[in-house]
C-alpha cells in the first residue's frame, strides 16, 4: 500500500510518500520558521496561507522524486488535528480533493499519533509494547504503548508543557524563535549549578508533569540580577533551566519504566531533539539496562512521514477507517484520549 501523506497542523509543510512493504520513500517539508521568527511565534493567518502555496509544488516535487503518478497512490492520510483551525483545513481541503479526483481513500490522522509512532520510521524500529515519552510543542505525556491503536496515558503537563516552557524561557533571555534549540545552544556554554532552579512535581509520586513554575523561576532569577544582565548570565541561566528539564523528564520517564515493568523507551517530538536530554537518557539506560529510541533527527519536528506511516498501519488493521465520501473536518482540539484503543 502506497501512502501519501499531509501534514499541515501549524509552522511545517510535511508532504511524504510511505510504502507498507518498503518503508518511507520520500519526504520533504518547507518551514516557516524565518517568517515567524520577526513575530516571536507562529502567526495563524500567515501560516495557512503559506501552506497554501507550498503545499501542491512540494506534492509535484515528491513524485519526481520518487518517479511515480498521482494514480500509483493508493490512499491519502492528512493532520486531522490538533493544531491551528486554518492550517489543517489546507492539508485536509487537498488531501480530500486529491481522493476525489483519484477515488482514493482518505484518512485524518491525530498529530500526536504521528509523532507517538515516528520511531518505527527508523531502521531499527523499537517493538511492542514500550513506553513513550512525547514532548511536542504543547504537549508533553508520559504514554504505554502496546500496539497500534493501544494506547494507555500514563501521566501528563497539568500547565505548561516542556516546549512552552523552552519558548517562554527563550523570549526571558531574548533569543530568536522558536525557543528550544535556541536555550539549548546556549546553554552549552553555561557554567553547571551556577543556577539552581527548582524541578516541579519531580518527587509527587505520579507521572504527572508542570513546568509553569520552572518558567516563572526563570524570570525570578533575570529579575533578581536586574536588567543589565550579560551573556554568560543568561547562559549560566539556561544551563540551569536545561540541568532542570531534563532532571524531570528523564525522573518521570524511569519512573514510568518501573512502573510498567517495560524496558524500551521511545522519545518523540519536537523536544526529542534535545541534546542535552539525549545525552541523560544515553548515559543513564546504559546504568540501568533499558533501551531508549527516537525518531531521526529529521522527523523530530512535524512531518509528513509520520502522518503517511500512520495511516498506512491504521488502514492495514482498520480499511473501514477511511473516508471516502471526501466530506471533511478538522479537530483543532483533539483530545489524544480519542484515540485510545480506538480499534
């Protein structure tokens, strides 16, 4: 099964061609983020336009890739939600029109279920069951994993999650958007324990997360050292803010393990990235005999090649999933709950 996938939930046009029996066979993505970056984020109305003119050049651009019709398509599978209302009307809009001029059928897709399988993307794809980690923009969950479709949320962000808290803290110190990689790179040159800031929730005896008090610790400490604040300061700042983040997510994450008595973690989404947490989490699964996995380093951020995988396991196990009356919504609030053990 040929699949084509669409993702368009916010900053990112994903477009990706997904073979069931030959893995991904292309992807590309056109990113906004030099055009949002003079607003400080990702500014609604511009977005869905430029998904608009990006969207069907990058579909023409991938089937040259690949060198194959539009008809060799066997479905279509797009973001459904979450994400911002205009933006996945793009992707859905063309992803349903394709299936009608094609008479393919079509699949939303949850966003979050993409990056929640995006591992198997890779060439050593973690088996069943496994418990993962997914930090993705405003989202950051604590997941058992037993299969497609077999889900089991086991703790989650009460506030702020870990993404925001990286652009909130980014904005403090005034560097570019978007935040994470920025605070991350700068932290590289923070001297350790300078800044000590507090890790929130790390010993309540749940898996539960809040990162709100981190980002307001944050700016107690820049309000403190007043305005005047050099470089070294505000990397020392960010080692700290980063030292703290991952303290708590790596904690919860081994806390999860234990609880579930699994011993393969996948980390997924935008955070996943993080070289700082990569390195915890490489250095502790050696001490503590666990396997960890991420998804390439490429297909951290939004993509179409998690969309295009998902649909293809979905409509393998559920073909009835489809729509094929190409009548379509978007959800841009879409509880991940919907689709526990949906099948």
């Amino acid at each position: 099964m040929l699949v084509l996938g669409i993702e368009s939930s916010c900053d990112e046009t994903g477009i990706a061609l997904y073979d069931s029996q030959r893995g991904l066979l292309a992807h590309v993505l056109h990113s906004q983020i030099i055009m949002h970056r003079d607003y400080g984020g990702v500014v609604p109305e511009l977005a869905s336009r430029d998904h608009i003119r990006n969207a069907l050049p990058l579909l023409e651009k991938i089937l040259q890739r690949v060198g194959i019709e539009r008809t060799s398509i066997d479905a279509i599978a797009f973001t459904q939600g979450p994400g911002l209302a205009g933006a996945l009307l793009v992707g859905a809009s063309i992803a349903n029109a394709l299936g009608l001029a094609l008479n393919k059928p079509v699949i939303g897709i949850h966003h979050l279920e993409g990056h929640l399988l995006s591992p198997l993307l890779t060439q050593m794809p973690p088996p069943f069951p496994f418990v993962a980690l997914l930090v993705s923009g405003g989202h950051t969950q604590l997941m058992q994993v037993d299969n497609i479709g077999a889900y089991q949320m086991l703790g989650e962000t009460l506030d702020d999650a870990a993404g925001e808290a990286f652009d909130k803290t980014a904005r403090l110190l005034g560097l570019d958007y978007p935040g994470g990689p920025e605070v991350s790179r700068l932290a590289e040159f923070g001297v350790p324990g300078a800044v000590k800031l507090p890790r929130p929730m790390l010993h309540s005896g749940d898996l539960n997360f809040s990162f709100s008090g981190l980002k307001t610790a944050a700016l107690m400490h820049l309000s403190r050292i007043g305005s005047n604040v050099c470089r070294q300061e505000k990397a020392n700042l960010a080692r700290g803010f980063i030292d703290a983040t991952v303290d708590i997510l790596v904690a919860k994450a081994i806390a999860a393990l234990n609880r579930t008595g699994m011993r393969r973690l996948i980390v997924a989404g935008g955070v996943g990235a993080n070289r700082q947490l990569r390195e915890a989490l490489s250095i502790i699964s050696d001490e503590r005999g666990f396997d960890v996995y991420y998804p390439d380093l490429e297909l951290c951020t939004d993509n179409g090649a998690m969309i295009a995988l998902v649909g293809a396991l979905r409509l393998q196990r559920n073909p009835a999933e489809s729509n094929t009356s190409y009548a379509f919504t978007v959800k841009p609030n879409w509880d991940l709950s919907a689709i526990y053990n949906r099948d």
